[in-house]
C-alpha cells in the first residue's frame, strides 16, 4: 500500500496555472441516451489540488496548492464560454470533486448555476464520498439537468483498496443510488490496467466486471480509460514490474465488449492513444474506429493493418 507521501515524493513538478483562467477548453461530440448527437462544450478549470491523492492519478499538474479565491471559477467560466461556441452540454472538469469546498468555494455555486442557463445537461467530477446534499443543492440552482461523473477505478477486492482512492464497492453503490434518487444522471470511470493488476487477460475481464457493476448500481454511462505512467509513482510500478500499460488491442477488445453488454452508454478515452500503439500505420484508422464507436456506441469491424504488424 503507497502512502501520500510516497506518492507525493516521487511526482515531477506541477505546471503554471492561473486561477483566473481554464488551462484548457474543447468542443465535441456525444451521443445521448437516445442516440442523438449533442454538442458538448468541456472546460478545464483550474482550481485547488484534490485532497485525495490516488495512485494513478495525473491531474494534480494543472492545479494550486491553495484553495481556489471565490470569484476566480465564475470568472474563469466566463472567459472560457467566451471562446467556445453553443452547445447543448457543458463538463465542468476540475481536475478533483467540484463539491469539495476547497476547490470550488459553494458561495460561487449560485453564479457557476447562473452561467450555466443555457445548457440543458451540466456535467461534473465528484468523488463518491462528497456526494451529499450539496450535489442536490446545486441541482436546484442550475436550470438543465445534473450529470455526476464519479471514479469507480476498479471492482478488484485487491486492487481498490490499494489505488489510495478511499472508497470500496459499498460507498460507490451508495453515491449512485443517492444520485439516481435524486434524478441526478450518472457516469462512471473505470481504469483499464489499474496498477497492481497485471495480467493482460485479467485486466481486460475486470474492467468489464467493473462496467457491468456501475450498470449494476444505476450508472447511465461508462468511460473506459486506458491508465497511463507519468506522475512518478506509476512510472515507479512500471520499473517494477507493479503496473502494466494496457495496449491499444485490450482497449479495442474491452470497449468492444463492454459495448455488447447492452447496458447502457460506454465510451473508449482515446486521449492520448498513440502511448498504447505499438505500430504507427493502423493508428489512425484505429484511433477513427474507436471515435466512431464512441459517437454510434455501436461495434464496428476491426481495423486490419496494412503494414501487417499483427494487429487484426
Ligand atoms: S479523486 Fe480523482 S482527482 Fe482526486 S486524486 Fe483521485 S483520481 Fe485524482
Ligand atoms: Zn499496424
């Protein structure tokens, strides 16, 4: 079991964030529940550090030490709603759980709500312990409907406990079932090749044991994300044999599945995806594979490589 500060120690530095702006914001695609294409606006914002600290996770680089200055969220939605063009969904990202106090001040909620009109679904990170009656409270501000994004990582009874997450099975059901009885729609993330998991067959049959639970306890849709090194203590577990990067092919094969499990919307994250390629000329048409797939949610025939590399 790694500790925080084991984990802390071995991380690279953060990078320069701004309080007053996004570090990022992006427009695309995703099908509904329903099979309709929606626009969705995504701003990255820039907030506190989360106060877990999960093995895998990466995103403390773009955050600040210190608690996020009322005022600074609101303005940083402005300013990032200013660049992007309509759409009909809105993820609010903030690298961490936007009902832990710390990053994002509750007195801002009521303005965060207010910039929000426009949107029929808002979408935020939250982590299955935060969420309590300030989720609903701010349901009640905003005019569209709330969507709550929650890490599930992992269901394997020896690899949860040790993601540092703080969470078992029972208090993610918990969190979706208090969700889904307040109308609140839900998404789970789960990991492909958590670290401690690292048998290539064994990684794939879990992160489809994981969907099928989120399905389980009410989940509306599931996001597969490939884990990847590169904050410290996951390239640590590599070298030590602890940790597995999953390949393109598992990623292919599990979202593939998950898909055929019929049990709702799944997603492939395909950020990043060369990291899991072994071989530059079927990327692409993998990568495209893979993205329509996401928007269809419907299984289409592998892509076979012309430069023969063995991937179907
Ligand atoms: S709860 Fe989410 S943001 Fe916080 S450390 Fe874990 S993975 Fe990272
Ligand atoms: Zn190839």
């Amino acid at each position: 079991m790694k500790t925080n500060k084991e984990i802390i120690d071995l991380r690279p530095q953060k990078k320069q964030v701004n309080s007053r702006r996004p570090y990022n914001w992006l427009h695309e695609q995703e099908p509904d529940a329903e099979g309709t294409i929606r626009r969705v606006n995504t701003l990255f914002l820039t907030n506190k550090e989360c106060s877990f600290k999960c093995v895998m996770c990466d995103l403390w680089k773009d955050t600040l030490d210190e608690p996020t200055p009322a005022g600074a969220i609101p303005e940083q939605i402005r300013l990032g709603l200013e660049k992007l063009p309509a759409a009909d969904m809105i993820k609010l990202y903030n690298n961490g759980n936007f009902f832990d106090k710390k990053a994002i001040p509750p007195e801002d909620h009521a303005e965060i709500a207010q910039l929000m009109d426009s949107y029929e679904t808002v979408l935020v990170e939250n982590h299955p312990k935060l969420c309590n009656s300030s989720v609903t409270e701010f349901q009640q501000m905003i005019e569209g409907d709330l969507e709550v994004a929650m890490g599930l990582e992992s269901i394997h009874p020896d690899v949860l406990p040790q993601l540092n997450k703080q969470i078992t099975t029972d208090v993610f059901k918990q969190a979706a079932a208090f969700l889904k009885s307040n109308g609140i729609k839900t998404r789970a993330f789960i990991l492909l090749n958590p670290p401690f998991l690292t048998d290539p067959r064994e990684n794939i049959e879990w992160s489809l044991k994981a969907v099928d639970f989120a399905f389980d306890c009410g989940i509306d849709t599931c996001s597969i994300i490939p884990t990847r090194p590169g904050n410290g203590i996951m390239d640590r577990l590599l070298e030590d044999g602890l940790f597995v990067p999953p390949t393109l092919h598992a990623l292919e094969e599990t979202f593939d599945r998950a898909l055929a499990l019929n049990r709702g919307r799944v997603f492939a994250d395909t950020w990043d995806l060369y990291r899991f390629s072994d071989c530059d000329s079927c990327l692409p048409s993998r990568k495209n594979r893979l993205e329509k797939m996401n928007l269809t949610q419907k299984i289409l025939p592998l892509v076979r490589c012309d430069a023969g590399c063995g991937n179907l």
